[in-house]
C-alpha cells in the first residue's frame, strides 16, 4: 500500500524528527476523543505493527495528542479499541 492510499498522521519527537504513523481508529470514550495508529516504519521508540493510543484534546492551533496516564486506563482503552476495530473488520468481511 503507498503512502498516498494510507491515512498518515505525522508527528515530530522531541529532536525535531518526523515520524509518520497509519491512523487505525477515532473512537469516543465517555466523551473524550482517541486515536490509535502504527508506525509505517520502525523509528527509535516504536515498530511496525505496535498500537499507540492517545488522548486527542482541541486548542487553538488544532487537535494535540497526549498519552494515557495510567496503565489502567491504557487497559481499558486497548479493550475498547481491539473491540471495535475487529468489529469494523468482520462488518467488511462477506458471510
């Protein structure tokens, strides 16, 4: 799959380094917003194929990703996400 047919999110680590991540899934959580994405390349913190959730929260300048605080939470959040984007996959899958 090229770049261009995925749905790329890129972010820039604390050295000034883009990275680029495949958005997965927005889903809604008790009225809070989160994405999951993967790296489409192994970078120094992540690999190919490893989830990252994140809180996304609104400021002026636009959406800001921030991490989930607590193991439990991070639990929770991952249940929720495999839940629903296996969900998504057997909806597109014919019977």
């Amino acid at each position: 799959m090229s770049e261009e047919e995925m749905n790329l999110i890129e972010m820039q680590d604390e050295d000034g380094n883009v990275l680029k991540f495949e958005h997965l899934l927005t889903f809604e959580v008790d009225e809070e917003f989160y994405v999951a994405f993967t790296p489409i390349e192994k970078t120094g913190e992540f690999d190919v194929g490893e989830v990252l959730i994140m809180r996304i929260q609104e400021d002026d300048e636009g959406d800001v990703y921030l991490p989930i605080e607590t193991e439990k939470e991070l639990d929770e959040l991952w249940a929720i996400f495999q839940q629903l984007y296996y969900e998504d996959d057997e909806d597109g899958e014919d019977a």
